[in-house]
C-alpha cells in the first residue's frame, strides 16, 4: 500500500524571518490556520551526507486538518537541500488503514541494511487514530526513494483510546510516541504504553523488536516505576556514540515541572534497571529542562562528542524559559544553552515547542526545528539554522 506523495513542486509558503541572532536564518515552513490544531512534534532528520540522501535534512510533524476534511489528517514530509534554509513538501503520509496519521511521526534513516531494506532507506513511525479518539495504533511505514513515496510496513502494536488522563485513578490503555533505533540488525521501537497499570504502573516505557519488519517480539519493559504515580514517558534515544554507547531521555509527567531524566545504554539494548530513571537533566547554572524531551549528539572538535537536549520548555528559578543543555562529558555534567527561536513558553495553556528538535546539517550548522503561537491561534512551525559556530549560544560559560 503507497501513500499519496507530492515532490518537490512547491514550497510550503514559507516566510523568511528577521534574525533573531547574528548569523541566524528563521524560516516559517507552516502557517497554522483558524481552527487547526496546534502542529507538535516537530521532528527532524540529518541524513548521512555520505549516504543515498546526500545529507538532506527530512522534517515532519503532526499536522491535524480536522475530522472533516477528506482522507484524515496525514504526516507531512518536507525536505531540505540546502542545510536547511529552504524547504519543499516531499510527500504526505497517508493512512491506508482508514484512520489518520493524527499523532506523534518521526522519521529515521537506516544506517545499515534491515530485512528487504537496505541502508540509507527511510522508516517512519507514528500514531494512526479514528476521528473518534477510540485506538491509538503505531504504524511503520518506508521509503525507498529519499521519502518521496511510502509503504506501510505494518503494525507495532495498539492500544486502547487516545484519552491523556495521568492521575494514579486513571484506567487509560493508550500506545504512544515510537522511536526507531536499529541494533545489529534488529530493530527496536520504544513508546509510552499505558497498559501496565494492573502491576502498578501508570505508564511504562515498552518495547517491540523485529528482524523482518513481518513479526514482532514480546513486549518488553525497559523504564517502567511500580508505585502508581510516576509516570515515563517519550523515550528517545540516540545512536551509537562514538565510544558505541548510547543516551537516552525520558519526561516524568506528574510533577508541576516535568523533569527529564538521562538514561545510558553500553549496547543500545539493555538500558538498566527499569525502575530507576537516571540522573534528572540539570545545567550547572541552574537550568533544568522540562518536558517532550529530545536529544542529539555531534563531534566536540576535539575528538570528543556534545551531547545537546531539549524539551518544551526550561525552568530557571522558577521562571519558564526557551533553553537546551549541552554536555560534552557524556551527560555528566550540563551547561544551559539558548535556543535560535526565542518563543515565550508556558507550563499550562501552551503546546508550543511540544518535542521540539535539533539536529546538525552537513556543513556542521545547528537546526533547530520548533513551533510558536501564530497570529491564528494555532502553531507555526518553524527552523532556524544558525551558522558558524553554536556554541556562541552557551548561557553558561562557567
């Protein structure tokens, strides 16, 4: 089954904005409309600039047009080829299985050959749900042409109805937010599962592994807390470090400040005891990140790696705040970093910045893909692409 896929006629009507920075490009690639859902989930992807994709950046997000407008809502795919200043619409995903691709996508480029796939071919994952809200269904689907068309692969797993309800009462069952990591040949989706709650767990972290892209493996618990009130929630993880570890982060939803918390992995595989959630992300300043977190690495320069996170938002002092941290010890230690676009975030009332990104193009620049309240009400959605070197960003010099 091939989506529906527009390639590269048009831009998106994107609008060029005034630096925010010095040396800082800010493009608007989606206008939120009167009535549309605030666009999330801003998910980016640098592809190997030694790979098939030539080091294209891919972004997609949640794009929900409503329940009645024909087909449902679909994962938009925008491409860039130019380090991320400029954008075309490369394909929508739409759901062949008749329900949506409403929430949650993000898009990976395999670094190496999987069943029928081969290295360098794309997969993304994301929730497929009805009109009504009533299952949540994370969907796989792959290109084979740099994203210009999509198959759908199959199914990782489903869940109850699309109902957030975190209190320690809650009898909710939903699947949510996959992320794709592929680890010596198998491929390993790690999402929040609700359906734990009969051991005591409010939301777990689980995972779904397949050799085939046909099969599936148990499900598996990697973060999961038995004590009824603390709540894990959007695993992601990076690749192989260079040293072959790897980092990951996840929210922990119920307090007033959403902390995200580290996890470290040696394989990529086994990540610890389940119930301990790691080290909370906290810069050496002060700054703390606060929910939808996100993280990526890249070379230090100086045959080390930088570790950069993000979330919705920051906490300093108790004052809401638009900062990443960055780490070049592994995760050890934190420096607060500010961000390209400088939107005012708030904890309620706002889902700006909902797991926003950064990634770093093949030239080395820092993108950073995110949302801000527009002039509607809804979000735009917007990237920004600082160049030279990021690192003039740090807050925290100490």
């Amino acid at each position: 089954m091939t989506a529906q896929a527009t390639t590269d006629q048009t831009t998106t009507g994107q609008t060029r904005l005034a630096p925010t920075a010095p040396g800082v490009t800010t493009t608007v690639v989606h206008r939120g409309s009167v009535g549309e859902a605030g666009s999330m989930y801003t998910r980016l992807t640098a592809c190997d600039p030694a790979g098939r994709n030539a080091g294209a950046l891919l972004l997609t997000w949640e794009l929900r047009l409503g329940v009645t407008d024909p087909g449902g809502p679909v994962f938009p795919v925008l491409r860039s080829l130019d380090g991320g200043r400029t954008w075309h619409e490369h394909a929508r995903v739409t759901d062949p299985l008749g329900r949506g691709n409403r929430y949650q996508p993000v898009i990976y480029e395999l670094p190496a050959d999987l069943a029928h796939l081969r290295a360098g071919d794309l997969l993304l994952a994301g929730n497929s749900i009805p009109a009504d809200g009533s299952s949540t269904t994370l969907v796989l689907h792959s290109s084979r042409d740099g994203g210009a068309t999509w198959e759908l692969e199959g199914v990782v797993d489903e869940g109850g109805p699309a109902v957030y309800d975190p209190s320690r009462t809650s009898t909710t069952t939903a699947v949510w937010e996959p992320d794709l990591l592929l680890v010596d040949g198998v491929l390993h989706v790690c999402y929040a599962d609700e359906r734990r709650k009969a051991q005591g767990m409010l939301q777990t972290i689980s995972r779904r592994s397949t050799r085939d892209l046909r099969t599936w493996g148990d499900v598996e618990t990697v973060v999961g807390v038995p004590n009824r009130w603390t709540r894990p929630g959007m695993f992601v993880a990076t690749g192989p470090l260079p040293d072959g570890t790897y980092r990951a982060v996840v929210e922990v939803v119920g307090p007033h400040e959403v902390p995200i918390h580290l996890r470290t992995s040696a394989d990529g595989v086994d990540w610890g005891d389940p119930a301990q959630l790691g080290p909370q992300l906290v810069g050496r300043d002060g700054v703390s990140l606060s929910g939808t977190p996100n993280i990526a690495w890249c070379p230090d320069g100086r045959g080390g790696t930088t570790l950069l996170a993000t979330g919705r938002h920051s906490w300093l002092d108790g004052r809401e705040g638009n900062h990443a941290l960055v780490s070049d010890d592994g995760g050890a230690t934190w420096r607060s970093v500010k961000l390209p676009v400088p939107a005012v975030r708030h904890v309620h009332g706002d889902s700006t910045g909902y797991s926003q990104s950064v990634r770093w193009n093949a030239a080395g620049e820092l993108v950073q893909a995110t949302t801000v309240r527009g002039a509607t009400g809804s979000s735009d959605v917007v990237v920004a692409v600082v160049e030279g070197d990021w690192r003039r960003l740090v807050a925290d010099e100490g």
